[in-house]
C-alpha cells in the first residue's frame, strides 16, 4: 500500500470518529434544552425515512424496480403493523419482493 492512501484511510477514520465519538463525550451529561430534545427525537425516524427512500428508488431502472420494491415495503408494513412479528414481517417482504420480481 502507498503512504497516501495509508494517510487518506487514517484521515477518513479521524474525521468519522469526531463525527460520531465527540458528540457523545460532550453531550453525555449535559441538559440540553426542551426544544432541542424535541428536534433530536426527529432524528431517527429521518434517517429511517431516508433509507427506506434510498432502497425504494434504487432498483428503478431494472425489470419490476420499482414496483417490487414499493409492494413489499406495503406489505412490510402492513404485516409489521398487524402482528408486530419481525420474522413475519421479514418473510412477507422477500416473498413479495421476489414474487414482483419474478413476475416481471
């Protein structure tokens, strides 16, 4: 390996561990006001709206794209909603997604 690609790793490992470390060193004992502990508890549900995005979109040029990855993210849902069962809900979604996708 060259040195530079050694220094570009040991950079991106600094910077991803100040992103994610420092916040939660400084922030551990603090009170922080009610406003912004109202705005953080967006944050997971963002980020989960963002992937599910992400994966809904990202098959949308191929044979059954979109559609299968849409029907099983309702049926997911719907399942998760009606028996809160992760292994139902996880075999609901690949039975679906390889149903669209094997009809397409």
């Amino acid at each position: 390996m060259t040195g530079s690609f050694l220094l570009t790793v040991a950079i991106c490992a600094a910077i991803t561990i100040c992103i994610r470390a420092l916040p939660i060193v400084f922030l551990a004992g603090a009170r922080l006001p009610a406003f912004a502990m109202a705005w953080l508890g967006f944050i997971p549900s963002s980020i989960m709206i963002a992937i599910v995005t992400l994966e809904l979109v990202k098959y949308a040029g191929e044979d059954g794209g979109t559609a299968a990855t849409v029907a099983a993210a309702l049926g997911c849902a719907l399942v998760a909603f009606l028996t809160r069962s992760l292994f139902a809900t996880v075999l609901v979604g690949v039975v679906l997604y390889l149903g669209m996708m094997l009809m397409a």
